[in-house]
C-alpha cells in the first residue's frame, strides 16, 4: 500500500467516525454559562474573536483556578521566585561531627574501621546527619592511630586521631610491671588452668 495513501485512509477514517470534525462549525458556541462545557471549533476563528473564544476556554479549565500549578511553581507570572539561601557554615561544624563519631574499632591491616554494626573502608562514602545538616563524607586514609575524613561537598579534610589520651595524661614508657600480668619476657612455666 502506498504511504500517501495511509493517513488519507485514516483521516477518513477518522471523519467517518466523529461527525462533530465533520461539520462545518464558522461560529463557536459560547455559552454564559462557565459550568458547561460546550464543544466548539476555533479553527475558523481569527483576531478578537480567536481570542476571546480562548479566553472562555482558559476560564473552564480546573487549572484556572489553582494558585500553585503540578510542578510546585505559581501560576502568577509577577510572583517573585523564592531563592535558595546561600548561609555561610559555622566553621569547625565539620570538625564537631567527625568527633562525635564513636568509632569502635580499627583494623588497620585490611583499611577499615567500625562504628556500631557498621564497617567502613578507605575510600568508602557515607552520609552522616547530625541535627537538621546532612554531611557528605569520604575516607581517605585508615591507619592504626588516625583516619582522614574528607568532606565531599566542601573539600575540607579533618583528622581523627585514634588512641588519644585525655588532657592531663601522658604516655608513660617506662612501665615495668603491671598487677596481675606476668611478662612474655618471664617465660612462666606454669600450665594455664582453664575451668
């Protein structure tokens, strides 16, 4: 079948089935009523009067009554768009959230850590939420004694470091012996007794 023919044969066909496409409407038929909804053609309609039928139209819409349209955004044209708000963070805001992470434990020889149930690898990205602020963070190194966190939307690098003592104590690297532990160096010969 020839390709010219097939849209004639459905217009045609279409015709055939819709009598109102097939009437000859020269005037629309408008109604004082903006209840009803009257089908009318504006094929044939030019300047004010084009315009006018459109204008009815607009009005019957359930669209014409809504302030806020289906994508969130107001129907008014003159209303200002709300801006999203530029805030300068708190500095150190990134630093208080990687303190306040518990971190469990650390194992160094395979790069991973774990907070709560949680296990964690270098290069591994996580979403940490502390009040009403979500941070994006990357790990960037996992050593015994320290991890490097990375701040994904700012860039800012912190350190966590791991093993540290509280203010007013130090290391002591002198201990000789602690109560109740006996020194590998001691080669105790006695059997462990297990109960």
């Amino acid at each position: 079948m020839d390709r010219q023919l097939i849209p004639g044969a459905l217009f045609g066909l279409l015709l055939a089935m819709n009598p109102v496409m097939a009437q000859d409407n020269s005037a629309p038929n408008i109604s004082a009523d903006n209840s009803a909804f009257n089908e009318s053609s504006s094929r044939k309609l030019i300047g004010d009067a084009k315009a006018a039928w459109i204008r009815e139209m607009r009005s019957k819409l359930p669209m014409a009554e809504r302030k806020i349209g289906p994508f969130g955004m107001s129907q008014n044209p003159n209303v200002q768009v709300a801006q999203k708000s530029n805030e300068k963070l708190k500095p150190g805001a990134f630093r208080n959230v990687i303190k306040a992470i518990k971190i469990n434990a650390v194992v160094a020889s395979e790069n991973k850590f774990i907070i709560g149930s949680r296990e964690f690898r270098a290069g591994d990205a996580l979403r940490v939420i502390r009040g009403q602020r979500q941070f994006n963070l990357k790990i960037i190194t996992v050593r015994p004694s320290r991890i490097v966190f990375k701040d994904i939307d700012t860039g800012e690098q912190v350190v966590r470091n791991l093993n540290a003592l509280p203010p007013g104590i130090s290391r002591n690297s002198s201990i000789l012996s602690v109560p109740g532990v006996v020194p590998a160096s001691k080669k105790d010969k006695s059997p462990l007794l297990l109960a």
